[in-house]
C-alpha cells in the first residue's frame, strides 16, 4: 500500500494498466487482473514488440517513399 492510498487517492497507474491489456485482448480488466503475472507479462510484451515492428515498418516504408522521390527526380534540374 502506499501513501495515497491511505489518503483516499486511487493507487498511480502503472506504464501497462490492465485497461490496455484487456482492451488490446478483446477482455475484460478482471480477466486480466485473473492472468498470471507471466501471462499478463507475455501480453505486454506482445503489445510492445507489435508496436516495435509497426515503428520499424513505418519508417521503411518513408525510406523507400523517399528513394522512390529521389529516383523519379533524378536528373530534373531545379532552377
């Protein structure tokens, strides 16, 4: 327990709440909140690799937009 909690406050919510968990999993918090804490492990790092690879993806996809640009004004002068 900590001090806000003995103060009325509602406990500070951790990077990875259940709520983002259970949202992404198509489940309810208390589902959630029922995992195992390597369960519940596994799902974040699902969530982080998942948006690790998207980031990866995004920024190939501007690289090959931008040599594509770079090939069709190959040549052109600007003035």
């Amino acid at each position: 327990m900590h001090q806000g909690e003995l103060d009325g406050e509602p406990p500070p919510q951790p990077e990875w709440s259940e709520h983002i968990v259970a949202e992404k999993y198509g489940v309810s918090p208390a589902e959630v909140r029922a995992w195992s804490q390597f369960d519940y492990a596994i799902a974040i790092m699902r969530i982080e690799v998942e948006a690790l690879i998207n980031k990866q993806n995004n920024a190939d996809q501007r690289y090959q937009q931008a040599v594509a640009e770079a090939l069709k004004n190959r040549g052109k002068t600007v003035h």
